[in-house]
C-alpha cells in the first residue's frame, strides 16, 4: 500500500469520505484548481465534486475565491488544518469524556468483575491502567509479561510512581522488585503464568497470561478484591525476603518447613492435616 492510500486511510478513521480525502490531497499537491479540473485530477465524480468541496470548506479544510466568472479551490494549509483538527477533536473527547463520567460515577458498581480475553488484549488493557498510575504500582508477574510493560512502566517510574512486587524470571528489571525463589518449582507444579497488578489501590488485573487468545483475566474496583490481591502479594515478598535472608541450616530448616505446609495443604487428607498441625 503506497503512501497515499495510507493517509486516505488514516483520514477516514477521522471521519472524512474517501471522495474529500481525494479532494483535498490533490488540491495539496496542485492548486488552485476550479471544480472541473479537481474532479478530472482527483477521481471525484463531476455530478460530486461541488457536493464534496462544501464540505470541505464547512470543515476548514478548503477555502474559495472569486476569479472573474470562475471559482478557484485553495487548500488550507496542513499545519493550521491539523491544529485546528486537533483542537476540535480535544473538545469533543473532553466533552464525551466529563459527561461520559458523569452517567459511570451514577450507576457504578465497584463490586463488578470484568474478564478480558486474549493476552495482546490483557496486554494493552494493563498499559493503558499503568499510563494513567500516579501513586502505586503493585504487581506480581513473569519476565514475559513485563517486558510488553516496559514502556509504560517506565514512564510511570518518570512521574514518581512506587513499584513493588514479586518478579518471575531470572533477569531483574527493577530493583524495587522481588524475584521469585522457586521459579522451576513453580512452573512444574502450575504449568502456567498467572498475573497480578494493583494500579493506585483502585484497579485490580489478575488472571492466567499464557494462553495466547485463550488468557483470562479478571479486572475489578471492588475495594475487597483488591486488599485480598495486595495481601496476596505482600505474603508473597514477605516469604521471599525472609528466605532470602537466612543462610545455612536456617535456610534449609524454612524451606523444609515451607515445602511441607505446602504438601499437607496441598495433598493430604484432612485427618492428616490435623495430625501434621498436633505434631508441629
């Protein structure tokens, strides 16, 4: 697809015709021309040529002028249609945007769960909280994930944003990160990459992320749901820097302790469960 098709494309997603798109961007490279010629240059039908370029001068685009008995068509220049694009465009979204909070913040229900599928659409979703973080980043995630995170994560780090969390992966990205101690043992037992960010104590993501188009994730403002994913979290750097801090004997004693609350949570028997606590 050559270059102008792509900005024909572009234009359209603003909401002009293929014919003004056409109009404009030959008047752009040739001009002035009167109507007949425009139409014979661009491709627009004579029987719509004028149709289009009212159009375009209702949208600033296009001004006209006066030659003896002829009307000659001159392009705005790019640089002031754009601006003015641009600021048209912010006063609409502003619009949408104040009234379109409005009607959310009157019939929202923070205790609603939202799934999102699809990991490039969980992907896109978490950048988008993440740009808009302003106090704290907490998050539980894998080297897979973090580096389509990246960006965004870094720009929120730019504006003194906190990040805490565990890691999963053997390259540290931030040092305000835990890296997990069991990542092999993890993997072989849950086969999977689950997720989970808490975005300012007000959003929650937390789901499967390694599934391709069959990842889910679950997305809340439910205040609940997120102190239990914050705890989650905290238990997690709790026992990992704890481990981490002993050496030895005492190193080897809590993982041994750790691996056998696992086992009996896991995979023993209730009535074992209850002997396992009387003998500990």
């Amino acid at each position: 697809m050559n270059q102008s098709l792509l900005i024909m494309n572009d234009m359209k997603k603003l909401g002009f015709s293929e014919y003004e798109c056409k109009a404009y961007l030959k008047l752009l490279e040739d001009f002035p021309l009167n109507g007949y010629a425009l139409s014979k240059n661009s491709g627009v039908p004579r029987s719509r040529i004028y149709e289009v370029l009212e159009n375009l001068i209702d949208k600033q685009m296009v001004f006209e002028q006066a030659c003896e008995k002829n009307k000659l068509y001159y392009p705005v220049e790019p640089d002031i249609f754009i601006k003015k694009l641009k600021i048209r465009y912010e006063e609409v979204f502003s619009n949408i945007s104040k009234f379109a909070e409005k009607l959310y913040k009157e019939k929202q229900q923070d205790d609603k769960l939202v799934v999102i599928k699809g990991r490039p659409n969980i992907i896109s979703f978490l950048n988008l909280l993440i740009k808009g973080a302003q106090k704290r980043i907490a998050i539980s995630i894998w080297e897979e994930e973090i580096k389509d995170l990246t960006l965004e994560l870094g720009a929120a780090l730019q504006r003194g944003v906190i990040l805490r969390g565990i890691y999963f992966g053997e390259n540290l990205p931030y040092d305000t990160l835990v890296p997990h101690r069991r990542i092999k043992r993890y993997m072989a037992e849950k086969k999977q990459r689950f997720l989970s960010i808490i975005i300012d104590n007000a959003h929650a993501v937390s789901g499967i992320v390694s599934r391709g188009e069959k990842s889910k994730v679950t997305w809340t403002r439910d205040e609940g749901f997120i102190e239990i994913s914050e705890d989650y979290i905290a238990h997690d750097l709790v026992v990992n820097l704890y481990s981490a801090s002993l050496e030895g004997k005492a190193y080897t004693r809590f993982e041994d302790f750790a691996d056998s609350v696992h086992n009996h949570y896991f995979h023993y028997s209730d009535e074992e469960f209850k002997t396992y606590k009387t003998l500990k």
